[in-house]
C-alpha cells in the first residue's frame, strides 16, 4: 500500500501519486473474490486510514492557490473508486448468491419424512359435536369440579345413605373421608348447582369426566365421560324429553333413527326411563331374521344408550325450586359409549392408551 509522504505532504498530492493510488485501489478491488476480501480491500483503500483519505487531509498543508486543483484530482479518484467498490460489490454478491442457490439446492420430488400429522382426540372431538348441538338449540354448557361434596354428588339427588352406589365398592372417596369428598361419579351435581346458581328457567347440558371403583378392561374404565343435560321450566313435560332426545340421536347416529323409552327406577327422576336406540347398523330388520344377523345389536333391533326422566320433586325442593311452579327433565349418556356406537369401537383401553394412530383413524369422524 502507497502511504504518503507526511514530510512532503505535495507529494501525497500530485497527479502521478494519486493515479499510483487509485491504480493499487481498483486492483485490490477487482482481485476481492468474496465480501470478506472486498471488505478488506474497502477498509485499506476507501477507509480513514487509506491512502487517498491521508492525503486528502494533507490538502491543508499546501498553499492556498493548490488546494482547488488537488481536491478536484482526489475527488475525482474517490469517487472512482467508491464506483468501483460498488460494482465489484454487486458483482461478488450475485456469484455468491448463485453458487449457495446451486450448493444448497433441494430436490422437491424426492420422498421426505415428515412430522406426523396430530389429531383431535376422539372424545374431545364428540364431546365438542354434542355441545354443538344443544347449544344450536339454545341451552347452555355447564362445567364443575371433578372433586364434589357428597351432598351435591348423592344427597341433593335423593340418593339415599344406604344406596349402594354410595358404598367404596362403586365410588371413589378422598381421604380423609370424614370430609365427605368423592370423585364425582355423574355429572348430575353439575346439575344441582346450575339450579343453585341460576336464574329459572334452567336448560344447561354438562359433559365431563367421571369416575367409578370399576376394573380396567374392554368395556370398564375408572374414568370415563358423560353428559347430561336438565331443563327445569314452567310446563315442561314427559313429552319434551321425547323431543328432545329424538332430535339428540339423530344428530349423532343419522336421520331416521327412532329411540324408545323403557320404565326404570332412577333416585332422582320420577318417572324414570331407559333409553334405547334403534339399531343404527341394521334398522331393526336383523330382528326375527336369521339369514341377516346383526352383532351390534345381537339381533335385538334395540341398542341400549341411557337414562332419563322427570326430575324428582324432592330434588327441585333441595335446590329451593318450587315443584308446583316448575318441572324439568333430566337425561345422561355415556360419552365413551356412545362413540363406540359411532364408530364399532370394541375395546375401550384404545382411548386412554394414547397411540395417536388410534385418533388419527377417527379423525374428522367424531365430530
């Protein structure tokens, strides 16, 4: 690199020393063959401390009458070589672009791994189809906890003390049990407190998990989901419940499909029903018809499905409703079950298992 004469600073100024500088200049720029190189070449030629830079501040140290001529001659072969730099420039990023377009170039029409795709949970996908519609037909969701007092899970639903399901064979109590917690076993006292909290009318449906002391196995599982679903009003009739539950039914297993009711005994509905559905798979012609058997039915023509009734006077009194002014009904379904219906699902330890190959096979059928 050409440094100029500090004791002569003239020297740095004359026509042949600048061209000298601005001739090492281009050539460094134009040998730069990547943007460390050329930013090197920059730094020493077009830098503060580059030649053409130290004598231009060596312009003051001539006689005035000198200055005009030799800051014309150094502006005019700085800016020669910021023209240069700027071109090279150009001309560096461009090669480098193409050579990492052509090293790192990606086949797309070769086969690749990807991530598997997810899936929505079957429950979580028909637990969010069945909201939808009793939601479509003005009700409202109801949640609660799934740790409830014993009065809200048996005694405000007239279940009495000596009631077997009150017994640790079927519940599953918290300890101490002097507290009188239990892991809620229906969802009913979600239920009782949408009348203790609302305002009447009351037509609220309630999905969630519950749990039981059950073995796990094919058709047992110790929690599992239901919903249910109240409607306390004025004038509200066995009738209502009827309608309402032909309308549930055909929205998860098709049109056309009949349900029909059968007496039972329920502590917290009375009248109490069960509710069957017309087989969905054979529509009730595999019955009698042995040339046409149907095993998920078993011939019946009927497939069990839940309980129902008008809700028990005794349990309108302990939520502060009077029975003289309002009725309601109250019905509840297996969530599980029901998908099992669905989709001929045989073993219930597939939905807790979480083998996301299990999901995906429902996915876009739940819901």
């Amino acid at each position: 690199m050409s440094v100029p004469n500090e004791s002569d600073p003239a020297a740095s100024l004359r026509a042949e020393a600048i061209d000298a500088m601005v001739a090492e200049a281009l050539a460094a720029i134009a040998a730069a063959d990547s943007t460390s190189a050329l930013k090197d070449a920059r730094l020493a030629h077009a830098g503060d401390r580059s030649p053409l830079a130290l004598a231009n501040r060596a312009i003051g140290a001539i006689p005035p009458a000198d200055r005009k001529q030799a800051g014309q001659l150094l502006g005019a072969a700085r800016g020669r070589v910021q023209k240069a730099l700027a071109a090279r420039t150009a001309e560096v990023e461009a090669a480098e672009l193409t050579r990492v377009l052509a090293e790192e170039a990606v086949d797309v029409t070769l086969p690749v791994e990807l991530h598997p795709a997810g899936a929505i949970h079957p429950i979580t996908g028909l637990i969010d189809l069945m909201s939808d519609v009793f939601v479509g037909m003005g009700w409202e969701i109801a949640e609660g906890p799934e740790l409830e007092s014993e009065w809200l899970n048996f005694d405000a639903l007239n279940i009495g003390a000596d009631h077997p399901s009150r017994g640790e064979t079927d519940t599953l109590f918290v300890e101490p049990v002097s507290n009188h917690l239990v892991m809620r076993t229906h969802t009913s006292p979600v239920q009782i407190r949408s009348l203790l909290e609302r305002e009447l009318p009351v037509y609220v449906v309630c999905p969630g998990k519950v749990y039981r002391a059950d073995e796990y196995d094919a058709t047992h599982l110790p929690v599992f989901h239901q919903i249910e679903g109240l409607a306390v009003d004025k004038g509200i009739s066995m009738a209502h419940l009827r309608g309402t539950l032909d309308h549930f039914a055909q929205a998860m297993f098709g049109a056309g499909i009949r349900t029909r009711m059968r007496p039972h005994y329920f502590p917290f509905t009375e009248p109490s029903a069960e509710v069957d559905l017309q087989c969905f798979v054979c529509r009730g012609e595999s019955v009698g018809n042995p040339d046409r058997p149907c095993r998920t039915c078993k011939s019946e023509g009927w497939i069990e499905w839940g309980g129902c009734g008008v809700v028990n006077p005794r349990v309108l009194r302990a939520c502060g409703v009077d029975p003289d002014v309002y009725s309601g009904f109250a019905f509840g379904m297996g969530i599980d079950r029901t998908l099992m219906f669905r989709n001929n699902a045989s073993d219930l330890r597939d939905f807790v298992e979480g083998d996301i190959r299990f999901s995906r096979m429902l996915k876009g059928v739940a819901r």
